[in-house]
C-alpha cells in the first residue's frame, strides 16, 4: 500500500496533475513521510528525474520491506 501510495504521487507529479487539487494535496500528504530520506538523494537537475528517481526508490524500499515482512509472518 505504501508503494502504491509513492507511485501514484509520482505519476501526479509526472503528468503534471494541478497541484492546488484537494486529492494531489492528500496524496502529497501521505507520499512525503512514507518517501522517509530519499527525497533529495539524487539532484540531477531535470526536476521529473529526480521526483522518478527519489520517490520510485522509495516505493521499491516500502515493496522490499512488505515482502520481508510478509515472508515472516507467513512463517
């Protein structure tokens, strides 16, 4: 959920949804904290490089985490 959650925020921000919207504000509510530190991890200079590179790294650290934890619990 978590990495859904980061991945639906960074094809907002890709395709350039308004950001003023109440649904993009509450999305951007939730991405931010779950994106922990790797926001600004990578600065590359192209803006939509860095949100796809900082934010999908996120979602992959937030897929790895749930499968470990699935993995244990399943045990």
């Amino acid at each position: 959920m978590f990495a859904l959650i980061e991945v639906i925020y960074i094809l907002m921000l890709l395709i350039g949804v308004n950001t003023a919207n109440a649904f993009f504000r509450f999305i951007q509510q939730l991405a931010e904290p779950l994106a922990l530190f790797f926001p600004g991890l990578f600065q590359t200079g192209n803006v939509k490089l860095d949100v796809l590179l900082n934010y999908g790294l996120a979602a992959v650290f937030w897929l790895v985490v749930t499968g470990l934890l699935a993995r244990l619990v399943a045990r």
